[in-house]
C-alpha cells in the first residue's frame, strides 16, 4: 500500500485537515498542539472503520495504491448524540459503535465508481443492491476480490507510538511456532502473516535462522556492548489456563546473566523491534511513527533516520518530530509542515519554501518561518 493523500473531517469534535499529500517518506514537523499526532490519528480512525470500530461524525476521503491500482476511499459516518457519548463508560463501546450509520461510502477503483452507498440505496458495479448493515463498511460486506484488496491493504497500516511503553510480553493461547512451522516455507508468507512481532521474531529465530541473525547482526552494531539476543517462548500458568508468553532477552559482555525483556531499555527495544519489523513486514507496509525521538539515544537516533531513508523504497513511513537533532538528520525534501487555524489543520510543502541542502541552515530556516512560528492561530 501507499497513500497518496488523504482529506479529513471531524464534525463531532469540530476539526479538519485539509488535503494532505505524501511522499514515501513524510516527517510531520511543526510546535507542539499544531495537529501532527490528529494526522496519524486521522488515518487510524479511517483504518478502523475496516475493523468495525467507527469513529462518530468523520468525513473522510483517501486516495491510495495498492498492488498495480489505484483507489479512492470516501465516505461518512453519522454523529452521535451529546448523552451517547457522556454515558460511556457504563454504556459499552460496541453498544455505541451500533449508533454510528454510513451516510454515504464510495470507492472509486483506477477512476471508475465501483461503490455508491448512500441512506437510501447501495450500488455496486452499477448494480442495486439490497439494503444491508448500515454501520458496517461495504468493503467488509461484500466477498468482492477488489473490496478485500482493499482491506488486506489497510491491514499494512503498523501504528507505533513511541511515547508509550513497549515493555509488553506477548501472550497467546497459540502457539504460533506450532500451529505454523510446516505453513512457513518462506520467509515472505512469514512477513504477510497477520501475528504479533515477537511470535514472528520467534519463527524466524527457528525456521529462518540467516535472516535472524541478519536482525540480531544490526542491532549487535548499534549496541556493542550486547553479545546476544534470544527469543522465548514459555507455557505459563495464567488463571486457569496454560498460554504461550512470548519475550526478547539480550546478553550483556562480560556478565554471566541475561537481561529480559521488562529490563531492556526503552531505546534498545524500540530499535529492536524496528530492525526486526523492517526485515519481517512485507513490501508496501505504511508505518505511522509518533514522536520519532522519543527515549532514543544518539546512537539509536543516527540508525532510525538513516533506515528510513533506506527503506523507503519499499515501504512508507510517516512520522512526527519536534526533535531539531531528528528533523536535521531528515533531508528537508521529506519535511511536512503543519500548522493549524482554529480548527483547520494545513499542511505545507517545503518545496513552497527557499530551503538549501545544508541540513543545519534549513532548520534554522525552518524554526524562522511565520508559518511554523505561527502553527496555531
């Protein structure tokens, strides 16, 4: 997948962006409040109307590419009454979530509607439909091949929030390594299948051991003092059933124990879990990244910005920073600036701006220009 632009508006909390185009690679800059997290929020709340969880009172169009096609995605969902959402929460989420209707959906397939949805009729391929579930998304209604492309491409959408704790083991009642060692017989099926990283990490330790190793070889070059990583899995005793957990350890030099996953640090786990992701999503995973430079050391810092720049031919990311170590490391072609009128967000190109290639002198420009020194009016 790669998303080309997308349009936003939130009526029930009363903001909107304005057309926003992106790059392969996008670092969203501006002062804090300006709206750069409301953007990967805004794509987030789009990729979960294709999971069933509605977001009140959004308009919405994105126009993206998935395989060798070109789509356009558009559509809104009904607000909901002041008192539904006070009553949360002793009302449920999903008894609120059943109060959200599509007022229109479209999907536009390399130019041609191939969607039109509104309160009072469904067509689809030029066909009249019956009426069908009014808060659930065509594209999940119909077994249509096109409409699942559609889905299996929001389903490359990885949001990572950098200001909160990775620190989370992962437990399941699979055990992802037996269920699917025979399903594996290359690494490509492995990077589409949709299970949490560290399970995938633990196949891989397993099944695919050169390309482990090529993981556990970059993070070992960052991190010098680390000699190994592992990854384990253990049958616990979790209430009353027996789960898989499954964590990272890493070996210090010159110590005789290992470290485990909750006494990793931030910034080591963080860059962990980006090599590893790297080497295991498939081609065209989009990468949403808030506050880049969060808990990250120089050393982890130099490595992320450089991969990015690395990887962005086969991937998208989008990412925000107000870090000016980040945002120097990034060439100013991939900068967003975003600022922010009442409740309109716009978004400015710095090809509308007079920046140089000298990274230092373009964030100085960059921190001097009215309209990221005014980013809210």
């Amino acid at each position: 997948m790669r998303i080309n632009s997308i349009q936003f508006k939130d009526k029930q909390r009363g903001w909107e962006l304005e057309e926003l185009k992106f790059d392969d690679l996008n670092l969203l800059v501006g002062i804090s409040g300006a709206g750069k997290t409301q953007i990967l929020n805004a794509i987030l709340a789009i990729k979960n109307i294709l999971d069933e969880n509605l977001t009140s009172g959004i308009n919405w169009k994105i126009d993206f590419i998935e395989g060798n096609d070109n789509y356009i995605w558009e559509g809104e969902l009904s607000e909901l009454e002041d008192d539904d959402t006070s009553l949360f929460p002793y009302i449920t989420h999903s008894e609120i979530i059943k109060k959200i209707k599509f007022i229109f959906e479209k999907l536009y397939l390399n130019g041609d509607l191939i969607v039109d949805r509104t309160e009072e009729k469904i067509i689809y391929n030029n066909n009249p439909l019956p009426k069908l579930d009014t808060n659930t998304s065509i594209l999940k209604l119909l077994e249509e091949d096109n409409l699942k492309n559609v889905v299996k491409a929001f389903d490359k959408i990885i949001f990572r929030d950098y200001t909160k704790n990775e620190n989370q083991l992962q437990i399941s009642s699979k055990d992802y390594y037996i269920d699917w060692k025979i399903k594996f017989n290359s690494i490509e099926k492995l990077k589409i299948e949709n299970i949490p990283l560290i399970p995938k990490i633990y196949i891989t330790s397993k099944l695919f051991i050169d390309i482990f190793n090529e993981i556990k070889s970059n993070f070992l070059d960052i991190f010098s003092q680390v000699e190994n990583i592992e990854v384990v899995k253990e049958i616990k005793n979790i209430g009353k059933n027996l789960l898989n957990c499954y964590y990272l350890k890493i070996k210090i030099k010159d110590s005789d124990k290992w470290v485990n996953q909750n006494n990793i640090s931030s910034g080591m786990l963080r860059t962990l879990i980006h090599i590893a992701e790297m080497y295991l999503s498939p081609d065209g995973t989009v990468f949403l990244i808030d506050e880049l430079e969060n808990s990250l050391g120089i050393n982890c810092v130099n490595f992320l910005s450089e991969d990015l720049l690395l990887q962005n031919n086969r991937m998208q990311f989008i990412a925000t920073s107000h870090h000016p170590y980040i945002i120097n490391k990034i060439p100013c072609e991939y900068w967003k600036i975003v600022t922010r009128k009442g409740g309109k967000i716009k978004v400015y190109d710095t090809t509308q701006f007079n920046l140089d290639k000298s990274h230092h002198e373009n964030f100085f420009k960059l921190i001097n220009l009215k309209e990221y020194r005014e980013g809210i009016q």
